[in-house]
C-alpha cells in the first residue's frame, strides 16, 4: 500500500532531522493517513478510502464527500477520487 492519500494525493515529504549539535540526517514527513468509509448521497453507497485527516476535516466542512468532489478542481485530484466525481456528476444529471 503507498503512503498516499486518495482524495487530495497528498504523499510522504523529506527534509532534516536537526540535532541540538546542529547535526543533519534525512528523515521522511508520512501523512497522517486514516482508513475510512464515506458515504456519497447522490449514488446512495458508500467508498471505502485511505485518505489524510487534513481531508477528513475538509469533507466533513465542506458537508459532505459529494460537496467536497464537486468544489474541488478536476486537474487537483487523484485519478481514483475523479473517477467517483464523474459517477456523482452523472447521478446528478439525470436526477434533474
């Protein structure tokens, strides 16, 4: 499994561990990444994803998975998370 979040593709970072000695060794920055299940209304089903809790929080303030696809822009997201906003898009469509 990659250390990858699947709605903002937001991945592992490197920089320096900085000792008191001012002594640099590389070190890794891993997201804070959550398995969880988000429920779409417009499809009625739920997605189960691996995604960071800085997305967590943005989904559950922007009031749901469905707002948060629809506000994002298309070239920001992941191929997978895309992929779920065409099917939201299309159930919206011909719902109306």
């Amino acid at each position: 499994m990659s250390r990858r979040c699947e709605l903002t593709g937001k991945g592992p970072m490197t920089g320096n561990n900085v000792s008191h000695a001012n002594n640099k060794t590389r070190r890794r920055f891993i997201p804070n990444l959550n398995d969880v299940s988000l429920m779409s209304e417009a499809l009625g089903r739920t997605f189960k994803m691996r995604i960071c809790s800085s997305a967590l929080r943005t989904v559950d303030h922007r009031g749901g998975l469905d707002n948060y696809l629809a506000a994002e822009k298309d070239d920001a997201l992941p191929p997978e998370a895309l992929k779920i906003k065409r099917e939201i898009e299309k159930a919206k469509a011909t719902a109306a």
